[in-house]
C-alpha cells in the first residue's frame, strides 16, 4: 500500500455574486439602493445591508433592493434571509438573470445544485451569453456527477469570456483528472497570460506539472509562487509534498512548519507533514499531525490513509486496517487506481454457504501475492470465491487451493454477490499481530517447471543466490515514481558482494533496469535467465532451485517469502509499514530477513551488513533440494 505525500485540491475556484444592479429600474431608485450598491461594491458590506433593508422598507414593490439585499446577506454568510430576499426580487422580476444566477450560487453552495439547475437554466434562455450563468452550470453538473456536461458547460462559458479564470481552472482541474494533462496545462497557461497575478491559477498549474513528473519545475513554481505571496501557506504545503517526495525530508519538514505557522487549519499541510514524519520514522509525531488534519476535517481521506499507514506500522493492524478502510473516499495517492464494483462489498458478515464472493486485486503485485493467503479462508467459510489478479499472477494463483476461478484483470466478471479488494481481506478477518495467517507455503510453482529449471542451472554445487535490484518505475505518476526510486538500488550498489566467495549470482531483475547487467561491479559474475521468463509462475520455479534471494522491496520478496524460501529485504529508511519498525525479522513471511537503510538514500552501511551476513550464509550452506 502507498503513502500519500498529499499535493492539496485545487485552488478556491467558487463563483461570486452578481454586485451590479444595473438594471432599468435603478434610474427610478432612491438614494438607499445606490448607496447599498456603492457600499456593495466596496466591500462595506455592513453599511450596505443597512442600506438595502431601509430600501426594501422605502420601496418593498422595487425588486433591485430585494437583488441587492440578499447579495450583501449571502455575502455576511446569511443565507436563509439572502434566498428569501432572492425570491422576492424574482417573484417581482422574474426575467432578471443576474438574479436568477445570484440563487443558484446560494443554493450551490448550500448543497442545493439539483434545484439551482433550473434556475440557470431559465437565466441562459433570457441571457444566452451569460459566461457566468454557464460556469454555474458547471458547478451543478460537477456537483450531480455529470463530468462530461460540466467540462461543456466551462468550454462555454470560456468561449464567451477568454478571461473568465474560474472556468479555465476547473475546466483544467477536469481535463487533467480524465487524462487530458496537456489540455490542462494549456488551458492554465491561457489563464495564467490573461491574470498573472493569479495564486490559483499557478498554484494548479504546479499540480499538473509535478503529476507529469516535471519535479523541479514544479518545485520552481512553488518557489515562485512563496517568493510573490511569502504568506501563501498552500504553496508551502505543496512545496513540502514535493520535497518530501524528492527525498529532502528535513527541508519538507521545515516548509511544511511554515506552512502550518501561517495556516494552523491547513488539513493539507498537517496530512503532507505527518507523510514526511513517518518517512523519517518519527511515526508518534507523524500521528498527532495526522489526528490534528482529522479534527479540523473529519472528512479529510488522505489523513486517514496516511494515518493507517503510522498504525500499520506501529502494529496497531486493528486500528490501520480500520482507517485503511477509507482509502477509496478520495486519497490523491490512489485516485487512478480506483475502480467501481456493482454489488455490495464483504465487510466480513456470515453469509450463505454458496455465495460467491469476487476477491479483486487492487493495488500492486507485491498486495496480491501478499494477500492471497486469505483466499482459502474465505473459501472455508463455504463461500463461492472468485479471484481476480493482475495478468502476470494468474498461472501461479491458480494453485492456490479453495479458489473456485481465476479472472485475469480486463476480462469480463463472472456473475457473483458481493466483492472485496484484497487489500481490505486483513480488515475483514479482523488480523492483529498474533493472527497473522502464516501457513508457509501457500504458494506452488509447477513441479514440471521447477524441474525444467533445475536441469537448466546445472549442478553446480555452489549456493544460488538471486538478485534484484529495482522495481518498476513510473514516470507518469510522480507520487508513485518518487517512491520507487526510494526503494530502488543501481546494480553497482551490489559490489560488496563481488568480494564473497562461493556464491553464484542469478539475476531475477525484469524491466528496463535489467539492463545494467551490460556493466555489472567488477568482480560480480551474475547469470541472466529472465529472457526465458514469461510470468510469476515461471519466476516461481526458478526461485524454488535457488538457496536465498536478495530483493529490494519488490514483488520478488513476497513471492519468496510466500513459498517459503529464505529472503534478504533491503528496506528503505521509510519502509513499508508491513515491515515495521527496527525489527529484522517479519510476521508476514517468516523466512525473510530485514536489511534496513540507515539513513535516507544512503545504502553504503546497508550493503556493507549484506555482504558480511551473506558470506557467513555461504559458508555454513550446504545445497538444499529445491522445493517439489
């Protein structure tokens, strides 16, 4: 599971009331509604509702005043007496717009967009070119769930008005999350030439940039934004997410402070400081930043992930896989690997004997092959269980007894009853530290396969060893490519081993940082088999003839751990949280060992240990049979 180094939502985009009652009767009007107007405009907004109420009083049939009045009241956050006041300026005028999209936004903003709708409906027939009536619009659709309507609805409202900077932003703000990043990007710029003296407009554009994977370009616009408005706490709070995410933790640390000495009810830069407190290991301080973000927003769905992970962490699995529970209400970290289930989903109530139950993988191949062992308990518990995995895992997942069928991620759903991702399986069987299900293992490879590969490596008496080295970069999510190259190594790092003698190296590395095989440490002979390796199953039976695997923290490792076969775990400073803390040792996977980094992307002393410890496991090895 991730850590959300939290990037905050869009900057303020809300719609403003109409202020300008310029309409035909205010010629006739008497000297109270011109001054509440003025008062209006300038921002007196307690001179100006003394003024309007005198108006109403003075001419209750003038609908300006009724227009005038429930603008100010909406402004002084009076919104029972700014509708009424709305409501009767309409029932005596109902064919002013700017009064019929002055309602909408209250009632927008009061949780009420189905029944603005209507109302800016009615003001774009009377009022077609109205911009404003169109970005309303947006709002509504946004708010109904009505993506596509509400990106025309901007698209409209901008051809109007170029310069309208709310819609250019939201537009963006929609364009980005359905893919369409550069699209966002130009329509920011766009904003940015017409008001460059916008925070929201830079601020998002900083957004995009780091999501695209530009880092020190979005840090350059955050620093920016820090250097034109120093009181700006959002744009230290996203100063800090992207530090924390580029490894400068104690940098991170102090901007975020900063960010919080300016906003002390910034959710955003509460949740960012306790992401980089736990990526320092100061867990018990990342908790009372995470608490605070959750007191001022109960609501706030990154805080609890993040907060999960410090429980988790701390082996506190009733309350972390509780909070973990809410991962889906709206974190950054996970937005585009969410999908929608139909059905209901299994919060581990008795069911039926005979319902089938679809476990679906959920995040990466390391969470499958980690919380697959729940998939027999579910089948005892006389259920129906479908499973369905990532591509790579379904060969090997299909020995995993009690599993009914096998469903590889793109091909159509099997009917079933109810659904639950696999991340949510130690919730619902309600897991501690003392109830980890441990039966070692509860993965297979394929005899046949395992054989194949014994014949292919020869008996070369010496221990196999195998190596990985790096995971799979992702250049397009910045959050989730700035943490592989936390848990990643370069091959060279792996040169202290070159100096054991007696062990033979065989590379299980795939992906593009298998290249470095070209130019290996000096002195580290490493075989390269993975050319002929097609999945997990295949890399299951050549592990199963090796002696010990040395993984960064990949999907290798619980493959190893889930078969059973002794695995080194070089753990990054801030580690899984199913590593825990300081020890060297796993609950999870009983033949692993953890090999901690000391300090942040410094791997020296880490290596150091692995090649003292590795040629003691040499030479007390003989060469075990490899597992049947």
């Amino acid at each position: 599971m991730r850590s959300c180094g939290r990037m905050p939502e869009w900057g303020p985009t809300g719609s403003s009331l109409e202020t300008d009652l310029g309409h035909h009767q205010t010629a006739k009007l008497a000297d109270p509604i011109r001054a509440g107007s003025a008062s209006l405009v300038a921002g007196d907004f307690v001179n100006a509702e003394v003024m309007f109420r005198r108006a109403v009083r003075q001419t209750p049939g003038n609908a300006d005043a009724y227009a005038g009045l429930g603008a100010v009241l909406a402004m002084r956050s009076k919104s029972t007496g700014a509708e009424v006041a709305f409501r009767r300026a309409i029932k005596l005028q109902p064919d002013n717009a700017g009064t019929l999209i002055n309602l909408s936004i209250l009632l927008i903003q009061t949780g009420r967009a189905a029944q603005a709708e209507e109302h800016l409906l009615t003001a774009l027939t009377l009022q077609p070119s109205s911009a404003k009536a169109y970005l309303n619009l947006g709002h509504v659709m946004i708010a109904t769930g009505r993506k596509d309507e509400a990106i025309q609805a901007f698209r409209d409202a901008i051809r109007l008005q170029p310069n309208l900077t709310p819609a250019s932003i939201l537009l963006a703000l929609l364009c980005h999350r359905a893919g369409r990043s550069d699209e966002a990007e130009s329509l920011l710029r766009n904003a940015l030439s017409c008001d460059p003296n916008n925070i929201d407009v830079r601020e998002n554009l900083g957004i995009i940039v780091w999501d695209a994977g530009r880092r020190a370009e979005a840090e350059a616009i955050f620093l920016e934004l820090i250097a034109r408005w120093p009181d700006h706490a959002r744009s230290y709070s996203n100063l800090g997410s992207i530090l924390k995410n580029i490894g400068r933790l104690a940098e991170a640390a102090q901007t975020l402070r900063r960010a919080i000495d300016l906003d002390p009810n910034l959710t955003t830069a509460h949740s960012n400081l306790g992401s980089v407190l736990y990526g320092q290991q100061d867990v018990l301080a990342a908790r009372v930043h995470l608490k605070r973000a959750l007191e001022i927003d109960p609501n706030f769905a990154d805080a609890k992930w993040n907060l999960a992970l410090v429980e988790l962490i701390l082996g506190n699995y009733e309350a972390g896989f509780s909070w973990a529970e809410w991962r889906w209400t709206g974190c950054a970290s996970l937005k585009n690997i969410h999908r929608d289930f139909s059905g209901a989903q299994w919060k581990g109530e008795p069911l039926p004997v005979g319902t089938t139950l679809l476990i679906h993988a959920e995040q990466g191949l390391g969470d499958t092959l980690q919380f697959i062992r729940y998939a027999p308990m579910a089948a005892a518990r006389g259920l129906k269980v479908i499973v369905e995995v990532q591509r790579p895992l379904a060969r090997l997942i299909r020995g995993v007894p009690g599993i009914d069928q096998i469903i590889q991620q793109g091909e159509p759903l099997p009917p079933y009853d109810m659904h639950v991702p696999m991340v949510s399986l130690p919730y619902v069987f309600g897991t501690t530290l003392d109830t980890i299900p441990v039966t070692i293992p509860y993965l297979a490879p394929e005899p046949i396969s395992v054989e194949q590969w014994r014949h292919r490596l020869g008996d070369d008496p010496r221990p196999r060893i195998g190596l990985v080295w790096a995971g799979a970069p992702q250049p397009i999510e910045a959050h989730t490519d700035a943490w592989d190259l936390r848990r990643s190594v370069r091959l060279e790092d792996f040169a202290p081993l070159a100096a054991v003698e007696g062990a033979r190296f065989i590379s299980l590395q795939k992906g593009g940082s298998a290249a470095q095989l070209n130019a290996p440490p000096a002195g580290l002979v490493i075989e390269d088999w993975m050319n002929e390796v097609t999945d997990f199953a295949d890399t299951a039976a050549l592990l199963a003839n090796l002696d010990l695997v040395i993984s960064v923290d990949t999907s290798v490792v619980h493959l190893a751990g889930a078969l059973g076969k002794p695995v080194w775990v070089l753990s990054r400073f801030d580690g899984c949280w199913r590593w825990l803390l300081e020890r060297e040792d796993s609950p999870w996977y009983p033949s692993a060992r953890l090999f901690r980094q000391k300090s942040f992307a410094d791997w020296g002393d880490t290596f150091e240990h692995v090649a003292k410890a590795l040629a003691q496991f040499v030479a007390c090895s003989g060469h075990p049979e490899p597992i049947p």
